[in-house]
C-alpha cells in the first residue's frame, strides 16, 4: 500500500452533484472539515441534466399555493406510499433552500415584477416550478460550485490554505465504505477511493460519510442517465449494513428522445408539456384524454377546449391531462404504441410548434430547441418532436431516518438525493428531484457535522483496507475471462424485458435467474491494459454493484403484488390498499438479496386532515380512515 495516498476528514462526501455539494457545504459552515468525491469531471455531476425546475411553494405566480397544497401534491404523485415526514419537511423548507440558492447568485428567470418566476409541471396544483429556461439543474450545480469557492476562499483568507477546511477529489470513484465495531456500534471509519486518471488509490479516514451517489439508470437499456449512475451509493450502504427501501419503483420518465439510434432515452424535458406541448398518436388524436384514471379524474380536463382554457384560465379550468404525473403518462404512450398508434420510430408525437411561437420556443426550451435540431435535424418551432419513455428516476433507495437522513442500521452514515428513498412514495413528480437535493442535502450535512462532534475519533482495519484493494485488482490477474461491457450489456437488455415499464411474475422470476447467472460470470471479470485512464477496469469496479442494486430491484418487484406508481404488475393491474400500508426492505443474505416487509408510518391527523375523506378512501384502508376519524366514502 505504499503507492496510496492518505487522508483524514471529518466528513467524506461522496457524490458532487446538488445534494453532496449542499451536504458538503453544510457541514463545512458547521466548521467540519470535508472532503468532495466526484466521480466525474467537477461540475458536470447528472444534476446539470435537470431541466425543467426546482418545485417550491413560493406563491410568485399563484398566490393559492403554499407548503400544504406541495405536500398534498407530492403524496398524491407518490400515491400516498411516501414517508409523510419527508414529505412534510420537504414543503415545508422548499422555498427557503431556493431563496438561500438566490442569495447565492442564482440567475433565475423573473415575472415581470421581478419575482422568481415558476413554472407548471405534472402532477403540481399551481406553477411551482422555479427555473432558468430549461437548463435549471445547470445554474443550480454552476450556484453551489460557487458557494463552495466562496468557502475556499474564506479559508484562504483565514487559514492560508484554499483547501483549509474542504477539498475536492474530482475524477475520484469511491469503491469501498468501512465501518469499525458490531451490532447497534457499527459505524463508518472511513472509505477507499481510486483516482480515475493513474489507478492510484486514496484511503479516507473519517468519522461520517454522506452518500450522494445519485441513481440506478445505466442498469437499463433505454435510459436519460448519464454513466456514472451505476448505484454505487446504494450497495455500499447495504455492503456496509445499510438496507434499501421500496427499489421496485422505478420512474420511466415519458418523454425521452426515440430518435436517432445514438439518443435514444435522452431526456425531454417535462417543461415542453407545461408550456403548452400536447401529445398525439399516429392518428393526430391528443390520446391522454382516455388515460385519465379515476383517482384523478375530478382534477384534470376531459375535452380540449377546457385543457386549452387552463393556460389563461387556470381558476376556472381543469389541467390538461398531459400533465398528469409521470408514471400515468408513460404508461399511456406505452399503451398506444403497443396498439400500433406510435410514431414511426416507436414513440407518439409532442408537438409544441402549434402551441407558441418560434422566439417563445427558443426562449423558454432554448436547450430542447438545440437538442432536436443539432441531434435529430428537427425544428421543434416548426414540428413535432418524437418521444417515448426512458428510464430515468429510482423512487427507492437506501433506508433513512426522514429528518436527520442517517441511515438506517450505520451510525456516521447519511444519505440525500435520488439515492436515499422515502420522499416520493411509488412515484416522483417532476421539479421535486432538485428540491430534494437542497432540502435533504442540507439536512444531511448538518446531520454528519453533529454526529462528528460527538463521536471519537476512529481506527480504520489495515487488512480490511488491504482486501478490498486486492479485490479492486483482481481482474488484472485474469488472462482470460468475462468481459465487463458485455456482461454490462446482457443487465441492461434483462432490465430492459423482464423489469421493465409492464411487468410480470413469470418475467421478474426469468430475470432474477439471469442476473444469478450475470453474477456468477462477474466473478470472473478480466480486463487488460494498466491501471491509467482504464474505463474497462472501471466498469469491472462498478458492475458489482449494479449487478446487487439490479438484484434488489427485480426482486422487490416480484414481491410487491399490486400496481401502484412506477411500479405496473400485468397480473395484479390495481392498486391495493394493504400493500399501500408497506414498505419493501432488501438487506444482503449472502451473497443475494433478502426482501422483508416492513409497515409504512400512517400519517398524523392533522397532516390528513389536509385531504377530505373522499380522496383518502381510494388509497387507505378502512382501519386507517378511522383511526384519522375519516369515513370510507
């Protein structure tokens, strides 16, 4: 281990997208001393591919809005399978974390008296949306990247040093978490980590760590992530201990692009349908109109002419059903090009040329208008855009409490962001990603820096640092053996069939046998060349990991036997209000995943009192409408 380099902080963030940058920064105000793992290049974390906004109920276009109608939104999306707490803390503490990105240098689109303009979004009451064109998630990482600088700065000015008190190690992947002590004392020591560049390694000792990681895409064929979203957070919590929650539901988001080829899945934005987009068949039929489901019907439009009016009339007219929350949307595009209604290269039509004109266009979707045009030689002022479901979001992950994000089963250990599950229930709406970042990414920092004031300082186990390092390097040692890409491929194309949008037992069961197999080959990864710039030796690292998160995801799904958010069961087509009640725990049992089932908090009264009894029958169950003196309707 001589060619390692060595570190001590007190708390290791790995991630550096919204909600490791919002951790980190927190912790550093704390008067911690952090380090930033980014995997990729700095700044160009997967939060800058967000789009369309950062949902928070500041009322600047529609004063009715407030944190209980975000709250009763966000449950609605999730269909009420969401941690309430986090739910409830994240409405409430929204519109500060933008206000705070703002007195950050945020350049956020204004209304015309100069308030933080929002925009509409699915499955959001009011326009909520807080955004920059369409390039949201840009301005948010370019707005906390200069926080961080600011901090460094401070510490120059104090210290003599800019890398004082917080340090960044960008193309640095993390490939291990160690923990020290057993039982209900196990807690974190410290994690091994690689530079992407040379292949040297770098050990961290510290006594938090906050995973940031980020999700599952790239274990999907057809995805919007970009590669680093391999779940790496999410196994090493579980490596480490941790368990995951509810990894069945997974958001296909329902506008990615179909073509060419080479883009398929990259996203569209959900901007271009709250701006006025509308979605056609083959027919030129505007099919969401009959994909309506009765637990939203009293809340959305059911001819044109009452959609067409909500634009200018919002008061007095229901939302146009393309706004509907993802999961209905992707599952109506999936039904009509399974009827043969598609486009011609396998999606349906979205069509905002006819809705605005071309200087509004380029205006408000300036990065959607680039995309088509540099991408698919399409005009979007002029004609439609062809888009069909990728996958895109991982309502699950790695088990939390709601309001410090410790993880549960690991002490040192936090959690924010897509990796950590709870917030959104079966389903996410559209705008809440970006706040989760800022309100959990802050809690989570602020979390880490308490739990080190309080904790000695901590032993790591040369030998189990020594393991995981000769482990790392095994597959140099093999002449021959599998190849990572393809076996990569083979996940992707099982994700892809069996747990995908529709699923069924019959399929989940054949899927689960696959990544058996997939895992028994991944023992025997081979890769050739050195350890420098090394992508294959890269992914040999990675595949592990996705191989356990793909495991944990398939078998939830099989487990769970109702259809509820992301998660469609051909063979059990309805929601049920007993599974509603519960959470789906994966744990390691050897070398697989054990799923257990775990009840789900009811709410408090006065949070249900929020929803009338009418709404609350079609999801609760008659036990847990009188215990909140509700009435089955």
């Amino acid at each position: 281990m001589s060619d390692m380099e060595r570190y001590a902080f007190d708390v290791v963030v790995i991630g550096a997208g919204g909600a490791g940058l919002r951790a980190a920064i927190a912790a550093r105000e704390a008067g911690k001393s952090v380090a930033i793992l980014s995997k990729s290049l700095f700044g160009k974390a997967h939060t800058v591919m967000a789009e369309g906004g950062i949902a928070a109920s500041m009322a600047n276009v529609n004063p009715n809005d407030g944190w209980k109608v975000h709250f009763c939104d966000t449950m609605r999306g999730g269909k009420f399978l969401n941690q309430y707490r986090m739910a409830e803390l994240h409405a409430r503490e929204a519109p500060d974390r933008v206000w705070e990105l703002e007195s950050w240098g945020a350049l956020f689109d204004r209304t015309k008296d100069g308030k933080i303009s929002q925009r509409n979004f699915g499955g959001h009451e009011y326009p909520r949306l807080a955004h920059v064109g369409d390039r949201t998630g840009l301005e948010m990482i370019r707005t906390l990247q200069q926080r961080i600088v600011a901090l460094q700065q401070e510490d120059k000015r104090i210290h003599g040093d800019y890398e004082a008190r917080v340090r960044v190690f960008a193309e640095c992947s993390a490939t291990d978490l160690f923990t020290t002590g057993e039982g209900d004392e196990q807690r974190v020591s410290g994690v091994l980590a690689y530079w992407r560049p040379s292949g040297t390694f770098v050990l961290f000792s510290a006594k938090a760590v906050v995973i940031a990681t980020g999700g599952i895409g790239k274990s999907f064929k057809v995805t919007s992530n970009s590669w680093e979203y391999t779940g790496d957070g999410h196994a090493l919590a579980m490596l480490a201990g941790g368990s995951l929650v509810n990894m069945e539901f997974v958001q296909f988001h329902p506008t990615g692009m179909v073509w060419p080829p080479s883009v398929k899945g990259i996203l569209v934005t959900e901007s271009v349908r709250g701006d006025g987009g509308v979605l056609t068949n083959s027919e030129g039929r505007r099919f969401m109109f009959d994909y309506i489901p009765d637990v939203f019907r009293d809340k959305y439009a059911t001819t044109e002419e009452e959609a067409d009016r909500w634009y200018t009339d919002p008061d007095n007219n229901k939302r146009p059903p393309e706004l509907l929350p993802r999961d209905e949307v992707a599952r109506a595009i999936n039904t009509e090009v399974k009827a043969g209604r598609g486009s011609p290269h396998g999606g349906v039509f979205l069509d905002v040329s006819k809705r605005l004109p071309a200087e509004t266009i380029k205006a408000k979707l300036p990065s959607m208008w680039h995309q088509f045009k540099e991408l698919a030689d399409v005009d979007i002022t002029l004609e439609p855009m062809e888009v069909g479901p990728t996958c895109h979001y991982v309502m699950g992950g790695v088990e939390v409490d709601p309001d410090s994000q410790a993880v549960v089963g690991v002490r040192g250990l936090f959690c924010a962001g897509e990796a950590a599950g709870g917030l959104h229930g079966s389903n996410r709406l559209g705008g809440n990603s970006l706040s989760d970042l800022l309100v959990f990414g802050r809690r989570a920092g602020d979390a880490a820096a308490e739990y080190v004031a309080g904790t000695p300082e901590g032993t790591l186990d040369e030998a189990q640092v020594q393991r995981a390092i000769d482990t790392a390097l095994e597959p140099f040692s093999r002449a021959t053996g599998e190849n990572p890409y393809e076996i990569q491929s083979e996940l992707q194309q099982v994700m892809n069939d069996y747990v995908g949008i529709i699923r069924t037992k019959h399929e989940m069961e054949q899927a689960l046998k696959l990544i058996d197999d997939l895992k028994l080959r991944a023992r025997e990864l081979s890769v050739v060349g050195g350890r420098e710039y090394n992508p294959g030796w890269h992914l040999a690292l990675d595949l592990p990991k996705q191989l356990l998160v793909s495991e944990a995801i398939a078998r939830s799904a099989l487990t769970r036997e109702e259809s509820r958010g992301g998660h469609t069961r051909d063979d059990y087509p309805a929601m049920e209000p007993e599974w509603r009640k519960v959470n789906l725990i994966c744990r390691i049992d050897g070398d697989g995943v054990d799923v257990v089932s775990q009840p789900l908090p009811l709410m408090p009264a006065e949070l249900a009192a929020l929803f009338d009894g009418k709404e609350l029958s079609k999801y609760l169950t008659e036990d847990e409408l009188s215990a909140l003196g509700k009435e089955k309707a």
